[in-house]
C-alpha cells in the first residue's frame, strides 16, 4: 500500500469518479471534493465502501475544505457540457477562478503535485489542425462557450504562475471530448446523447450540416493519460485525447451500427462558436509513454451498456 493521499476535486463526476477507482487500485488514500453540481453519488458507489476514500461535500469556489498532508491534488470540478456553458455560466467562472486558485494554494500549503484539468476549448475555433500545445488558439472573449474557455485558459495561467512563482510541481492536461460510463443522458454531450435517443427510437438530433469534426477518447483511456501526465515530469501543456477523427454525421452511423436502431436523424441550428475541426496531436503525450486503446465502437457498446444497466 503505498502512502500518498491524493485529493481529486470533481471526484464525483464521470471522469473524477474514474480517476478515483483507479487511483484507490493502486494503493493511494483518496479524498474526494464535489458539490454535486453535475455529478452524481451513484458514480461513487465503489468508492464510497473503501476504507482509502472518503468524500467532502463542498463548492471548491469557497475553498478547498481539506485539512492535513497532501501528495498529490487532481483539479478536475467544473461543469463540462455546453448544455451547462447555457445554465450554469456563473458556477462555471466561478469554479474554473476561484476555484482553481483555492486548490492551487492547498498544492502551495502542503508541498503536493496540482494538475490541472484543462480543455481542448482553449484552442476554440482552432486555427491549427491537428492542434499542439503550441496552438495559442482563436478563442471568443464573448458568447455562449465563452464563460468555459475563458475559465480554463484563465486556469492554466493560474497554474503556471504557482509553478513560476512557488515552485508549486504543476501539470496541464488539455483533455479532447471524452465520453464513456457515468456520462448521463441529461448532460447533453453527444455520444450520449445520440445512444439514449437512439435506444429509445428518437431521432438523433445532428446540429447543423453534421460535417462538424471531433475526437473521441473512452474514459478509461483518458484517466491512464492522467496517471501517466502526474507521474512525468512534464510542466507544459500535455494534450490527451483520441487523434481519430470523425464527423457528426460518422458517429451518428456508428451510434446507429451499435444500437441496432432504426431511426432518422433530425437537423437542428448549430450552437454558437461551436468549433469546427477538433483533434488532438498527441506526439507529446505519446513521448511520455501514453496512447489511447480503445476503438470508437467498442467505448460506445461499454458505454450503452451501462445505459442499459441503469436504466438511466
Ligand atoms: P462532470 O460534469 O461529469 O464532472 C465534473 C464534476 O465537478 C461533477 O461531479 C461536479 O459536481 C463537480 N463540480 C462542479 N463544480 C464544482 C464546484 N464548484 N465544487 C466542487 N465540485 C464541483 O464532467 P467531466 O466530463 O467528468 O469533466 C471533468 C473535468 O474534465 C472538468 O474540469 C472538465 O472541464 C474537464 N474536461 C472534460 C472533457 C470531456 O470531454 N469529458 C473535455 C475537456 C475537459
Ligand atoms: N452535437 C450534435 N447533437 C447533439 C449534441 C451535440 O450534433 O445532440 C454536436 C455539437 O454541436 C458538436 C459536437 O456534436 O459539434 C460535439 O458536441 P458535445 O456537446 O459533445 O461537445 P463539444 O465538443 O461541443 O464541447
């Protein structure tokens, strides 16, 4: 059993509850912070029976409510959907200012390791393609997807100041969209969204044209990118994603190929700002000993399977 005490913040979330299990099957004590805003307890019903877990309830705007040593914070709460980018602006600011500070400052006070759980949206409407970590990006200062960008691009400066300023042993991961397991219905984001429609005979509703790219990587993938990223060295931005490439209108056929269904697809507005092109270039993460496994129809059948199994 190892020693080291790891605080995740988002604990509760799709990938923070991911990252919980794994880090628990490798020996570390894990303290869990969530408010529950986007995440659910059900998430944590592993966790919660193991005597190395424990969970603190809290908004980590108002601070990171965690008392004694610390190796290792994983920064990772933040709303995630930009169905939340629409309801939930202020909580996202918040979290992704505040927030990220007060967890900063408990990486200073206990002399533990912070990463940071960025996003590709730093790059926006990228200019770049595939996008390094190079990319400065073409990000709108306004706008519905704004309050998310901005909060992420605001974090990693934050992050990169406690490293200059304090020596705080900081990394950066820029994570791609990332689906799988825990990531429910009501969140919005495709994958799911296309898997619950189409089990329940809806239509799958493809925003614009659907010639729209993105790059999916399966969870389980992105938490060993995680594991990999704390454990180097690497202080600069790490990209982490799945550089496979597909179209919205290619995940709908694949959605459709998985679940068997029949059903069309309805064309709606796109979202503002809605990027165009998304993949990562992962030489970066590779050079660090990581690369994703898993295929798009294999995550996709895992992650019905667990819509299934829920009924969620
Ligand atoms: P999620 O919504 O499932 O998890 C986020 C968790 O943070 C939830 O449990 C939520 O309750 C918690 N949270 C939110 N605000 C909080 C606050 N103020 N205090 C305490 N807890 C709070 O989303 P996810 O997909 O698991 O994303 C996890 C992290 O990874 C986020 O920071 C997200 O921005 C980042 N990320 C995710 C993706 C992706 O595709 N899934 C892509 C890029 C970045
Ligand atoms: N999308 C879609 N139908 C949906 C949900 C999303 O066509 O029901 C599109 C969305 O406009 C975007 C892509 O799918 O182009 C990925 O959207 P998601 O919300 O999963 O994440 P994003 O990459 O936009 O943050």
């Amino acid at each position: 059993m190892s020693e080291a005490r790891v605080v995740v913040t988002g604990a509760a979330g799709m990938i923070g509850s991911h990252l919980v299990e794994a880090l628990l099957a490798r020996g570390d004590r894990v303290v869990g912070v969530d408010n529950l805003l986007t995440g659910d307890l059900s998430h944590l019903a592993g966790a919660l029976g193991h005597p190395g877990f424990s969970l603190v309830e809290a908004d980590v705007a108002d601070g990171v409510p965690v008392t004694g040593e610390v190796d290792a914070v994983f920064h990772l709460a933040s709303p995630a959907s930009p169905r939340h980018f629409l309801d939930l602006p202020l909580e996202i600011l918040r979290v992704g200012s505040g927030g990220t500070l007060h967890a900063l400052e408990l990486a200073r006070r206990t002399g533990a390791t912070f990463l940071f759980a960025s996003s590709s949206e730093v790059y926006g409407e990228a200019l770049v393609h595939p996008q390094s970590e190079d990319d400065r990006g073409n990000v709108a200062t306004v706008g519905e997807r704004a309050c998310y960008d901005e909060a992420k691009r605001f974090s990693e400066a934050a992050t990169d100041t406690f490293r200059a300023r304090f020596g705080v042993d900081t990394r950066i991961v820029r994570i791609f969209n990332t689906y799988g397991p825990r990531l429910r219905p009501e969140d919005g984001r495709v994958v799911v969204s296309f898997l619950d429609r189409a089990r329940r005979g809806q239509p799958l509703t493809v925003h614009g044209d659907g010639s729209q790219t993105r790059s999916y990587c399966f969870v389980d993938d992105l938490v060993q990118g995680l594991l990999t990223v704390a454990g180097s060295g690497e202080q600069r931005p790490v990209n982490l994603g799945n550089p496979v490439e597909v179209t919205v209108l290619e995940l709908a056929a694949a959605v459709l190929e998985v679940t068997g269904a029949d059903v069309p697809l309805e064309f709606l507005p796109r979202p503002e700002n809605d990027p165009t092109r998304r993949r990562p270039d992962i030489t970066r993460a590779r050079s660090l000993g990581w690369e994703p496994k898993v295929a798009l129809a294999d995550g996709l059948a895992r992650t019905l399977e667990w819509l299934r199994a829920t009924g969620a």
